[in-house]
C-alpha cells in the first residue's frame, strides 16, 4: 500500500544516461565534501583557539592568521554544493521534494543560517582585533550555526532514503514542520562527518601553517604540530564513530560492507587502509596524506551512493533518457574553467609568503 503514495517522478527525460549523471553527483559531491569539512572543521578548531587565546599569545596569532582563509573556504563550499544537489534532484526530485516538504520550515530556514554564518564568518576574518575578547563568540555563534545546517541537510538525505515514511509522517505531522529523523542512524552519520571534518580543519591547518614559515618560522612549526595532532585524533576516533554508523544501517546493507557484496566490502576495506595511511604519513608527508585522505573521502562517498541506491531501490523508477550532449558539453567546460579557477585561487592562497610577495 505504501508503494501506491511514494510519489512518482516528473514524466521528463534525462538530459543524460543514469550512469554519467550518478557519476558526476559523485564527483562533485567530493569537490564540495573537501571543502565543506574544511569549514565545518575549521570553524570548530578556530573556536577552541579563540577562547584558548584569551590567555596565549600563540592561539590568537593563529586565529588571526588562520581566518583569512574562512571567507573564501565558505564561498567554495557554496559553489560547489550546487551541483551535487542539481544532479539529485534531477535523479531523484520525487523523494527530496517530499522529504524537504515535510521539513519544509527547518529545510528553508537553512538559506538563513547559512546568510548568518557567512556574515559572522566575515565578521571574525575582517575586523579580528577590533572584536577583542568578543571574538570566541561570535565563532563560537557562527560556528554552531554551520553545524545547524549540516544537521538539517544530514536528516533530510536520511529522510529522503526512506520514502516508506513519506506517507506516515504526512498524517502524525503538520506538513512542513516534521523536525526530521532523530534516530540512531542520524546521530552515527553525524558524528561520523562530524569528525571526518575536525581530521580535515585540522589537517588544513597544518597545510595551511606551511605559508607562514618566512615571518614566523616558530608558529609555523608548532601549528603543523598543533593542526596534525587534530587530524590524528579526529581520523583515529573514526575508527569507533564508523562501525557504529556500519551497525546502524538496515541488516542487509551491514551484510553487503561485511563480505557479502564484493565490490561494497572492497571499498569500504580501502578506504580504511588509505585513513590508517593518511594517520601514518601525517607528520612526515602531509602531501601524502593529504592524497590518502582525499582518496578516503572519494570512496566513503561512493559508498554513500551506493547504499542510497540499495535503500531505494525497492521505490525507484528510471526515466527515459533524450541526450542533450550541447549543454552537456558546456557544463563539462565550465565545470573544467572553475575547477582550474579554484586551483589556481588555492595555490595563491596557500603559497608561503615570500613568493606571494615577490609576485606582487
């Protein structure tokens, strides 16, 4: 009976094959992850070191130094969210159009909080010394904020992977004000980004640190130290946060990443192989673990579209593809220009200051 109210897709076709669609949501998906647990790690680690500042030199200059690099950090993560959640909609507009109905005045007040966050983002970057000892709360406000919106996106994708509920939670709750799944699933997917993004604020900082050796060679060294020590906790603490999140899936799915699928089980052992090796090279190597780390992500999100696919397989219904290769192959440049743009932006940002300067 429930299969008869999960709502169908709109009668228009792909402007592309499934394959290439789910591969680019992918792809994307990790240009935005890397940098949306920059942010969210950031925002987290330059907090702590505001109030820690109050008392030690060391920690304000590294607030200072370190959020220049917010203002730019939120704008990628913005950029690059949009077209992830393009692709899912166009894929599976039926089930986010219904799941963000639901949450309708949670899912809008997003746009909000993602405005306020921004501003105090700026705010925190651009008048760092005018704001005192007031600093550490207008992080730590911006800070919970930023970890708001990722809760409200989190229970809505655990939503839209269950359309079964679609129909219940039309009649228990007034539409559009359902809070979202507050259930074990929820809380381990949390804590399971959560602290993928301390590892990666932290590992950013240590990156980060590199371009400030020239002027203060002391800092720089004691803030790689201090930015590694934050990736190896958060990327170590993963190891009890993940099987938690494993077990908390649907019995079927846990079976597929425990050796009943192939494919599922290889994946989810490399990825833990490249974290153990992006912990290992840490302090030695951080461009190797930053390789192992991206590579950790790329595959945890495979992963994530893999198990989307297998909850809603039951429910999904493919459309007709009519290929629209012209604007297909516009989007493909664009997406290439911007990639290069972006890179071009990183390696100006995070070049040591010397260099910087004699460019200028």
């Amino acid at each position: 009976m429930t299969s008869n109210v999960i709502p169908g897709p709109v009668p228009i076709p792909l402007p592309a094959p499934l394959w290439l669609i789910e591969l680019l949501q992918v792809f994307t998906f990790v240009l935005h992850l890397v940098f949306m647990n920059l942010l969210v790690g950031g925002t987290v680690l330059l907090t702590v070191c505001s109030y820690l500042g109050r008392s030690e030199a060391r920690y304000r200059d590294l607030t200072r130094r370190a959020s220049r690099v917010l203002p730019p950090i939120m704008a990628f993560t913005i950029t690059l969210g949009v077209a992830p959640l393009l692709f899912l909609q166009l894929v599976y507009g039926q089930y986010f159009y219904t799941s963000s109905i639901l949450m309708a005045w949670l899912w809008l007040a997003v746009i909000l909080l993602v405005m306020l966050a921004y501003y105090g983002i700026y705010w925190f970057s651009m008048q760092h010394e005018e704001l005192g000892p007031r600093r550490f709360w207008v992080m730590l406000v911006t800070t919970i904020l930023i970890l708001h919106v990722m809760k409200t996106f989190t229970q809505n994708m655990v939503l839209l992977e269950r359309p079964q509920d679609f129909y219940p939670r039309f009649f228990t709750t007034t539409v559009g004000n359902f809070l979202g799944p507050h259930d074990m699933l929820v809380f381990a997917r949390l804590s399971h980004f959560f602290l993928a993004a301390l590892a990666l604020g932290g590992l950013g900082l240590a990156i980060l640190s590199r371009s400030w050796r020239a002027d203060s060679p002391d800092l720089a060294d004691w803030a790689r130290r201090y930015g590694t020590r934050w990736f190896q906790i958060g990327t170590g603490l993963q190891f009890i946060v993940g099987p938690w999140f494993l077990f908390s899936q649907n019995p079927n799915m846990r079976r597929a990443f425990l050796g009943g699928d192939r494919l599922d089980t290889s994946l989810l052992a490399i990825a833990i192989i490249l974290a153990i090796l992006a912990m290992a090279a840490a302090r030695k190597s951080p461009a190797v673990s930053v390789f192992a780390i991206v590579g950790t992500i790329s595959l945890m999100a495979v992963i994530r579209h893999l198990l989307r696919l297998a909850y809603l397989d039951p429910h999904f219904e493919a459309l007709p593809v009519q290929g629209q290769w012209v604007v297909f192959a516009i989007f493909v440049v664009l997406l290439l220009a911007g990639l290069a743009t972006i890179g071009w932006m990183l390696y100006r940002l995070f070049r040591p200051a010397p260099a910087r300067t004699a460019s200028v």
